[in-house]
C-alpha cells in the first residue's frame, strides 16, 4: 500500500473509532465527512440538547496536502496527531495547522 493510501485509511479508521464513542441514546450525534478525491476528512457534531439548543461544530478536520497530514482543527481531548503517530505516521508528515507558521517549529512535528 502506497503512504497516502496508509494515511488515508488511518486518519478515516481513527474519526469512525471516535464518532462510535459516542452512545446511540445521546440526542447529539457524531457523523464523518470523508471527501476521498480532495483529500479532507472531517468529524462533526450535531443535534440538539434540552431541545432548545442546537449543537453543530466541527470536532476535527484533517487534510492530506503534498503528502503530509495536515491537522486543521482538533477540539478532542486526545490528539488526533499523536494517536496517528502511534500507528506508525512519522511525525514529520504530521503539520500542526492550528498552530501559527512561527510556533510549528517548537512542536516535535513538522512545520509544512
């Protein structure tokens, strides 16, 4: 299997193993967005709580860009980076893009 293949099937492995934490009584969902050819991969959270208030937001969002896997967005408590690094992505094919261009640099991961 080529990397981008790997790095396709890790990062959609690792969003369907988080939206299936979520119990199925819970009135708030988690659904995968998976856009395949563009490369973008996206955990969302919608639904409603107390019937009153709605609840959307995007949980997490990952894009593949010149052969590295670019974190866009992670409000999770464990780090999408680093469970893909323990199965076995490099940490320099992992960008950190919610950090500014200047802070990458102090992070164990690449900078772009």
């Amino acid at each position: 299997m080529d990397k981008l293949d790997l790095y396709r099937q890790l990062i959609q492995e690792s969003l369907l193993e988080r939206a299936k934490l979520r119990s199925p009584t819970d009135p708030i969902q988690s659904q995968t967005i998976f856009d395949r050819e563009g490369d973008h991969y996206q955990l969302v959270n919608l639904g409603w709580r107390d019937s009153s208030t709605r609840i959307y937001g995007c949980a997490l969002h990952v894009d593949i860009i010149n052969g590295k896997i670019w974190v866009q967005h992670d409000g999770t408590e464990d780090a999408i980076a680093e469970q893909l690094a323990a199965k076995g992505v490099s940490k320099q094919d992992i960008v950190l893009a919610y950090h500014a261009p200047y802070v990458r640099q102090y992070t164990e991961f690449a900078v772009g």
